[in-house]
C-alpha cells in the first residue's frame, strides 16, 4: 500500500541553529517593545534632548521684533532670549510675516506650521489673551501675558496741549500706521471727521517719528511705538505726551493683553514657560528687558 510520504526532517543543526538564535533574539524583542514606549518623550523632553526652544516672533514688528532675520531686536527678541536661558535651551529664533488674520499666524506658526514647510516653532510671542481667540482656536494654548497692548495719542504738548476726545484733533496734522486698527479708528471717527488731516506711514514706529520731526502734530500708534521712538529721541521726549483718546462709542479701550502660545497638548512646556516668566518677573530681570528697550512694564 503507498503512503503519503512524511516531509523529510530538518537537518538536526539547521534546528539548533534556529532554536539558538531564537533564544538570542527573544530576550532582545521582549525588552525592545517596553523600552521603545519608554523612550516616547514628552513634549518638553523632547525639546530639552534637541537642546533648542523654537521661539516665533512677527517680522518687521519694532519695538518688539524687527531687524535683520539674522540679527533681530526688540522686546520679544530679548524676551526669547531670557526664556531659553531659563530652560537652559539655546534660542531659534523663527522670524515670520504676519498672515491675514491671528489664526493663520496660530496655525502656521504654533500647530501645523507653514505649506511651505516653515515651522511651526514651540512657542509663540505676542498672542492676544483673549478668550475667543483661544475658542476659536481649540489647537492652540495662549497663556501668560507678559504685558498689555494699548493705543495712544502722542502728541506735541507746544502745539496740542491736552486731547481728550477726537474733536480735540480738529486741523491738527495727524500721523498713523497702514493697516493698523488705530488707523481705521481714527479716519473712521464721525463720518471721516479727521480723514482729511491723517498721513499714513508703513509701520507705527515712522508715525510717531514724523510727530517727532515735526511732520504731524500727534501720532495715534501703540504705546509700545510711542515710547520706543522717545527713548530713541530723549531731546524730544519732554515736549511730548501720551493721552488715551475717548471716542465716545460706549467701549472702554483698556488695551489687549498678550502672551504666548503653544500646542494646546504640550502641557509640560507650557508650565515650564510659565515658571520661567514668573522667575523673570520675581528676578526683576523682566523689567530691567522693558527699560533696556524704552518701555513700560505694563500690568497685563
């Protein structure tokens, strides 16, 4: 009768072989998986094994951020400075153009970075702290203010002694900065009330330096412009003065806080930047960065 024939044996030291490399292999996968979890960083780990804090700041932005990519300056920029130093991290500075609108800057600079492979960076500066930006924005953590955005009237006191309201500015040369909500204000107020007297100038900081050189009577420009440009004129600064102007709409313009921001998941780094800006704070360092810079400590 035939049988099926049996598959022929393995070779007794090809099975060996295969059982002595198994007993080798089986201990390096059992401790391989374990390890490999063990090994998965947290954010802030992860930051602090590259040995770098990505810190974003806006491009053309004095007194904040402004300058050369290679070579900025402003308070920002010494502010990133400070905060890596207290991490123990070196600085990456990623310098950007603002987008069209504070969620495009979010999303291209905080959680998904730029189409075109730019960032994102681990922290953003200048963030509003406003609760329906960070609504609308759920990717995103925006905490700790450092200081408060208001707008200002800068005005020449020799040729405007006091401005309260905006008919205060009737035939006065004004100057304000293209694009700014100031401006918009400003030109907008009483039907273009003041249109006629408003010279538009690329960034805050020319504004209240026309206002400085004589070229505009005021300047309508964040106190931020207004006292860097000051700073940088202490001649002039004795004739000058900043006013809040009431535009008698019903809103009080207290001015905006601002922040930072990180991945609303990175949790640990955000503790830590927050200890590192109240470290800033309780050093004195913080205020000794605003008065290098020419500006006021704002509460935020």
């Amino acid at each position: 009768m035939n049988q099926t024939p049996r598959p022929p044996r393995s070779h007794p030291i090809h099975a060996l072989r295969r059982r002595a490399a198994l007993a080798l292999l089986l201990p390096v996968l059992a401790g391989h998986w374990p390890a490999q979890a063990q090994t998965e960083l947290t954010d802030l780990a992860r930051i602090k094994a590259s040995g770098v804090l990505k810190v974003a700041v806006y491009k053309d932005n004095a007194p904040l951020s402004d300058g050369p990519v290679t070579d900025m300056k402003g308070l920002d920029v010494s502010l990133a400075e400070a905060l890596a130093r207290q991490l123990k991290l070196k600085l990456s500075l990623l310098p950007y153009d603002a987008g069209e609108n504070m969620g495009d800057d979010l999303r291209n600079m905080v959680w998904r970075g730029h189409y075109l492979g730019y960032g994102p960076a681990d922290v953003m500066l200048q963030v509003p702290a406003d609760k329906f930006l960070a609504q609308g924005n759920p990717q995103v953590m925006i905490f700790a203010p450092y200081m408060r955005q208001s707008v200002m009237l800068m005005h020449d006191t020799r040729k405007l002694a006091d401005a309260a309201v905006p008919e205060d500015l009737k035939g006065v040369p004004l100057a304000a900065e293209r694009g700014a909500g100031a401006a918009s204000v400003l030109m907008g107020h009483g039907g273009g009330l003041l249109r006629n007297q408003v010279t538009i100038y690329n960034t805050g900081v020319e504004a209240a330096q026309a206002a400085v050189d004589g070229k505009a009577v005021a300047a309508f420009v964040t106190r931020a412009q207004a006292e860097s440009v000051l700073f940088r004129n202490p001649g002039a600064a004795a004739h000058f003065r900043l006013s809040k102007l009431n535009f008698n709409n019903g809103i009080a313009d207290t001015g905006w806080p601002v922040g930072m921001a990180v991945k609303s998941a990175n949790k640990e780094l955000a503790q830590a930047l927050e200890a590192a800006m109240k470290s800033l704070r309780d050093s004195g360092e913080m205020l000794a960065i605003f008065k290098q810079h020419g500006l006021t400590l704002t509460a935020p």
